[in-house]
C-alpha cells in the first residue's frame, strides 16, 4: 500500500502506556501512608499509655502519703487524748491523797475496825486502786530516792532499808505522785556485818587480855 502524503514523515510511537501502571502506583502510595499512619498511631497510644501510667503512680504515691500523715494524725489525737484522760485522773487523784492519809491514821488508831467508815474507807481506796493508783513505801523495802524522801538515816548506808515509814508514797501509772517519807536503816546484811565486826572485836580484845 502506497503513502497516499509521500511528504509527511511516519509516526512512529516509541513508549507502550500501561493503564494499569497508575494504579499499582497508587495503591503503593496508600499502603505507605497507610503503614506510616499506623506507626504514628501506635507511637501516640504509647506514649498515651506512659503518660497514663506515671499519673497513676503520681496520684497513688500522693494516696499513699495522705494515708500515712491521716494515720500518723489519728494516733496523735489518741495519744493526746490519752495523755489528758490520764492528767485529769491524777490531778483529782492527787486531791484525796489527803483524805487517804486521815483514813490510814484512823486504822492505825483503831477507829476503822468496824462500823460504817471501815466499808466507806474500803470502797474509797478499792475505786482508787482500780482507776491506777498505787501506793508503796512499807518497812524493809529497799530505799530507792527516786521514789522515798529519807527524813531521818541510821547506820552506816551501805544497804539501806526503810525501817520507818512516816507517809505513804503514791504512784499513778508512770508518775509519781507523792514520795514517801521514810526513815532509812542498814540492812540485813550490814546489821550481820556490824554484829560480826563487833563479836571479832571483843574476841581480840579478850585475847590482848
């Protein structure tokens, strides 16, 4: 077949477009983004995560100190409010120490054998008794200064005693309310000293003879 235009120059087409070539391009694209989406997403969510996470550890370090100082103020309250209970006994304690002195003078006398002032005085010093009040200072106890007032002293001190007791102490829990008035002697053990010293003595003194 014959050019019908011999003077135009042949169209010749050097590249083959395939349709389908865009496509694919495109779908490569989205799965990119796509995949970049989804690693930018699962950065947030961590990062949410740890910031979620060290509000809780901050909000439960903040409970835990608010409990403790909330502890720490109740048995303070207690302790205080102990400490008062305990003062106010004492102080009206203190008040009938007087009252209990008269009583013991009237049982030494003999006025509290019988009759109705022994069940008064008795249920009197039973009530004190069991609110915490106790009394000590009694013939032959060790003398100990913390807790008698030696008014009078025989012997030489080495073991002291108490030999006479002129007024009871009293104690309330821990405190001491009242000290005793004693007067203070040697003990047994110094009186069998001073007795020996005193047998060897005059054994020498009869054997200078």
């Amino acid at each position: 077949m014959t050019n019908p235009n011999p003077n135009e120059e042949p169209v010749i087409i050097d590249d083959v477009v395939d349709p389908l070539a865009g496509q694919v391009g495109e779908a490569a694209a989205e799965q990119s983004a796509a995949a970049s989406a989804a690693d930018d997403s699962a950065v947030s969510e961590d990062s949410l995560a740890d910031a979620i996470s060290a509000e809780l550890a901050e909000r439960t370090s903040d409970l835990q100190r608010l409990t403790a100082e909330y502890a720490n103020y109740r048995r303070r309250v207690e302790r205080d409010r102990q400490a008062t209970i305990e003062t106010a006994k004492a102080s009206v304690v203190t008040e009938l120490l007087g009252v209990l002195d008269d009583l013991y003078r009237a049982r030494a006398h003999g006025d509290l054998e019988t009759g109705p002032l022994k069940s008064v005085a008795d249920k009197l010093v039973t009530a004190l008794q069991k609110q915490g009040l106790v009394e000590f200072g009694t013939e032959g106890e060790p003398f100990d200064p913390t807790l008698h007032e030696a008014v009078q002293h025989e012997g030489s001190g080495h073991d002291p005693v108490i030999g006479m007791v002129m007024r009871k102490g009293y104690k309330f829990g821990d405190r001491v309310l009242r000290h005793a008035l004693v007067g203070v002697t040697d003990g047994v053990a110094d009186l069998n000293g001073t007795a020996s010293d005193t047998t060897n003595a005059a054994t020498d003194a009869a054997g200078n003879e």
